[in-house]
C-alpha cells in the first residue's frame, strides 16, 4: 500500500542550494554565480528567495565545462 505523504522539509531543502551554497560548491564569488545566472545557470525564486536546484546546477556544470586539449 502506497501513501501520498508531501515531503518533509529536510527532503526538500537538501535539494535547493542558496546563493552561498552554489558559491561554496563552485569555490567562487557570490558575485561570479549572479554573473552565471545571465549566462544560463538554472535557478528559481520562491517567493523573493532566489534558489537552485542542485541536480541542475551539476547537469549545467557538465553540459558547459571546457577541458583543455593540450594537457
């Protein structure tokens, strides 16, 4: 038997980076990930609160990562 039970707050936040967090995962500037979101970074806003979600900012990392060939 299956229950619909809404996730409990800890579920869901794991999941949804602040501003500082995406910057500590970065290891950059707060000011470089505002600089990312006009290039694409995906975010969204709940209510006033800016927030990403961490399984797309992984997938946009790899989608948009350049390796040097003449290493």
């Amino acid at each position: 038997m299956e229950t619909n039970t809404p996730p409990t707050q800890t579920q869901t936040t794991e999941n949804l980076w602040t501003v500082d967090q995406v910057a500590t995962y970065l290891r950059c500037t707060v000011r470089h990930v505002h600089n990312l979101l006009r290039t694409g970074l995906p975010h969204l806003y709940l209510g006033r609160l800016l927030r990403f979600d961490a399984d797309e900012v992984r997938a946009y990392l790899l989608k948009h990562r350049r390796v040097r060939s003449d290493v």
